[in-house]
C-alpha cells in the first residue's frame, strides 16, 4: 500500500520561483528530448525514402511531446498524492510537492496536454487509419497509467519495458508510419535503440530514488533486486544501444554505413556509464538530462548519415 499523501504544512518551503519558471520545471525541459529524438529519427528514415510530408511529422511531433508532457505531470500529481515525492527527495524539484503549484492545478495541465495530443492522434488517425490510433492510444494510456490508476504500472517495476516500447519502438515507427505507411526492420532497430536510452533514463532515475520508493511502496526493478542491477541495467541499455548498430551494419543492406555514424557519440556513452557506477543520490540528478542528451546526438547522427 501507498504511504499517504503528506499535509500541506509538511511541503518544503522554499522561495518560489517565477509562474512561468515554476510551469517550465514543470514540463521537465530536459527530459523532453525523449520523445523528441525518436520523431526526429523518424522523419529522418521516412526523409531518406522520399516520403517526407511535414504537415503530418509536425503533427506526429505535437502529440509525442504532448504525450510525454501528460506523463510528467501526471506523475508530479500522483506521486505527491501518494507520498513518493516528500521532503526527502534527492531528485530535481517536484511543483506539487514544493507547494508551487496545487494538485488540482497540475492535473488540469494534465488533462489539457492530454486533450492536445488526442487531437494531434485523431488528426492523424484520420488521414493515415486505424493502427496509427492504436499505436497512439497506448502512449497516452501508458503516460497515465505509469503513475496513475489503483496498481501504477511504474510502482510494479514495468515502467522499464514501458518507455522502452513507447519512447523507442513505437516512437521511430510511428513517426515513420505516418509519413510512409509501412515499416522496415532497419526502423524497428533503431527504435529499439532509442528506447534502451530512455530505459537507461529511468534506471538513473529509479537509481537515485531507491532508498525513498521503499518507503512509498515503489517496487522498482532497482528496488527489487538493487543498486547493482541499476547500475548493470544502465550498463546494458546504453552499450546496447550502441551494439545494435553494429548489428544492422552486419545484416540489414538498406543504409548500412549510416548506422556507423551513432559510433562517434560512443565516448560519450562510457563516461556516462563510468559515473554511473561512482556517483549517488542526488549526484545522479544531471545525468537524467545527459542520458537524454546522449539519446538525441545518437538520433542526430543516425539521421546524419541518412541524409547522405
């Protein structure tokens, strides 16, 4: 069972931010290229087939974004509502639970970047069928759910394999299918590729946050089985994405020399997992947006070297 949300004279007090900076902490700016890097690797295989169209890429890419949005602040809300996020927290800050913002605040952000990407779904389903809502409809289910809902997916120990499917498989697939209504296993490849970076997102997450998600009944992978599965599973997901590549030069004809570009980022990637096995806690906290980053100069330089 969830420990009980906290009264509102347990919030830290803390001097409050700007409205406009408190709404960008909010969004959690730096995560957000996760759902962007995969659109973008997307457009960018669509691009190298000749079947570029930007009115549905650009409407591909509001409704990610917005999806990703929803699950952030979902999970701001929930969290605080069952007691996950509290005065001992080491990660980046969390508006409801600053006392920034209000619950009911933050969920009615919710529901308005949830109305927004259903739109952009709807759009999209319209012009390109029925699979495409599919694949959209269980995002914005997962974006929710994750946190939300009586059994969290994310408090199971599923938010893993979760963002690996939505901000990797479904992701550069979905952005692809809209604008060529197919799919090849060289985008199923690279999708796979960028949903190991955001599971290694989440394990620097679950990482830092363990010794608190015990108390709030978060039953993490890293809570599960501990801090060297954390560390092993971030080795293996970021390597990973890295292997994968490899493995398409090896056996996929279409775009064989492009894949070689992801190397290049490759010494960013093991000094990102080098101080992952060093640092802790809150020491954790930039290599959130680091893991992230690192996800978006591989989708740049896969989409580098489709373009030529």
């Amino acid at each position: 069972m969830a420990t009980p949300s906290l009264p509102s004279s347990s919030v830290a007090l803390e001097a409050k931010p700007p409205l406009a900076r408190v709404w960008w902490l909010a969004l959690r700016p730096k995560t957000l290229t996760a759902s962007i890097a995969p659109t973008v690797l997307g457009w960018a295989f669509a691009n190298a087939e000749g079947s570029w169209r930007p009115i549905p890429a650009l409407t591909f890419l509001v409704g990610f974004v917005l999806m990703q949005i929803v699950s952030n602040l979902v999970n701001d809300y929930a969290d605080f509502e069952r007691g996950a996020d509290t005065e001992a927290r080491l990660g980046p800050a969390r508006v409801t639970q600053k006392g920034w913002l209000s619950a009911r605040e933050v969920a009615t952000a919710a529901a308005l970047a949830f109305t927004g990407s259903s739109l952009a779904l709807l759009l999209l389903t319209q012009a390109e069928g029925w699979p495409v809502f599919a694949g959209g409809a269980f995002c914005l289910a997962g974006a929710v759910f994750y946190s939300a809902g009586p059994i969290p997916l994310g408090y199971l120990g599923l938010g893993d394999v979760l963002v690996l499917i939505i901000f990797g498989l479904l992701g550069v697939s979905g952005s692809y299918i809209v604008l060529s209504h197919h799919v090849t296993p060289a985008v199923l490849l690279a999708g796979l590729s960028m949903g190991l970076f955001s599971a290694g997102i989440l394990a620097v997450n679950n990482l830092r946050d363990r010794k608190t998600d015990v108390v709030a009944g978060k039953r993490t992978l890293v809570v599960r089985f501990g801090q060297r599965f954390g560390q092993w599973e971030y080795t293996l997901a970021v390597g990973g994405a890295f292997v994968l590549p490899v493995l398409a030069w090896l056996v996929l004809p279409e775009h064989r020399w492009a894949w070689l570009f992801t190397l290049a980022a490759l010494p960013l990637a093991v000094k990102q997992i080098r101080a992952i096995w060093r640092e802790d806690g809150s020491a954790l906290n930039p290599y959130l947006g680091k893991t992230a980053g690192l996800g978006l100069v591989f989708a740049l330089l896969l989409s580098a070297g489709l373009s030529l």
